[in-house]
C-alpha cells in the first residue's frame, strides 16, 4: 500500500490528537470523581479551616480568688467599730464566727472580698464589709454596722439584708426584713433596688402589714 498523501496524513494525525486529548480528559474526570490524591487534596488547607481555626477565640485567664486572712482583715481595719472586734472572738478552739465570700463586685484587677461578722450564740451578723484589692493592699470600701445584718453577692451585685424586729421578737422569729440591692458606679456603692418584706405571725395568729 501506497503512503499516504499530505491531505491524509494531516488528517489522521489530527484524529489522534483528538483521541489523546478526549483520553486525558476522562482520566482527569475519573480522578476527581473516586477521590484519587490529586494537587487539590494535597495542596494548602482549604480556606474554610483557616477560617475557622482564626475564628476561635484564645480563652481568657480566669480570675483567681486569693484568700484571705479575713479575721486579721478585720481586727486591723481602723473604720471597724470596737464593739464589732470585741465580738470578733474565737467560738470553738480557733474558729471565728465569720462569714467570708468572694465575687467580682467591682470591676477591680482580682476579686472583691466580702467579709460577714457574726454573734457566737445565734449566728446574728453585727458587721458586714466589702474589701476591694488596690495596689496590692484591700480597702474597706463598704461597710454595715447595725445588727442583724448579712451581706452577700448575687450575680456581680451587693446585696444587704437587715432584719427588722418588733417589741417582742424573740432573736429566731423577726417580723420582717429590709433588702437593699447596691452596685458599684463610679467608685462607689449605690443603692439600686430597696424592697422590705414583712413575715406572717402565723402561729401566733397575727400577721404584720407593715410597708
């Protein structure tokens, strides 16, 4: 057989080069379809993880509550009345009727201190004081002293209950209480809600409506 002329020799050529073109098109397809280890599996992280991994926030350090010598606090505050260090006296054996929780009340760099003094016989507070940290030292920075009082932290705000007796009251049965919720604006305690709630003499068969 003769060789082909230009005309056809060109023309099976370009056949060729179609099939060879259509071959590595059906390869590539085939690779993405199964999942084959092609330069995009390999490659870089996929801009999404980045995201992501940006995105997550770097945890903050917690605040950590340093203890303190509440008693010590106490007895060596001069704003603390002599009558509430006289009562600021061992129960049993070394334990001090104090009450001692601590909160972030007032925005400061370490947590607020707040230090409740109470009676050895029926646990009524005669002192309540909140101790902020400045300049590695704690300040009084509020106190209460008319008993029975007691003073607590309640979701970043100080609140002081005092309980109100009648004439005749015994020390357990008060006929009420007075509850002031203080937050801290401006470098100091102001008073925000004030509420009393009156008790019901129900067993003696009274009940007390005053507002």
């Amino acid at each position: 057989m003769r060789g082909l002329t230009d005309s056809g020799r060109g023309t099976l050529q370009a056949a060729f080069t179609a099939v060879a073109v259509l071959a590595a098109l059906a390869l590539f397809v085939s690779a993405c379809a199964t999942g084959g280890t092609g330069a995009r599996d390999e490659g870089p992280a996929h801009a999404d993880s980045v995201a992501g991994a940006a995105a997550s926030p770097t945890p903050s350090p917690s605040r950590t509550a340093a203890r303190v010598d509440a008693v010590k606090l106490v007895k060596d505050d001069p704003t603390v009345s002599a009558e509430v260090k006289r009562e600021l006296k061992p129960c049993v054996a070394d334990e001090y009727p104090v009450d001692v929780s601590y909160g972030d009340l007032t925005s400061g760099s370490s947590d607020d201190v707040v230090v409740n003094v109470l009676t050895c016989g029926d646990a009524v507070g005669v002192g309540s004081y909140v101790y902020r940290e400045e300049d590695g030292r704690y300040e009084n920075v509020f106190k209460v002293e008319e008993p029975p009082v007691y003073a607590e932290i309640d979701r970043g705000d100080l609140v002081v209950t005092k309980q109100v007796y009648e004439k005749g009251d015994p020390v357990s049965s008060p006929s009420g209480e007075i509850v002031t919720t203080y937050q801290w604006i401006a470098g100091r305690f102001t008073v925000r809600y004030h509420q009393r709630n009156d008790y019901s003499n129900a067993v003696g068969g009274d009940a007390s409506a005053s507002s």
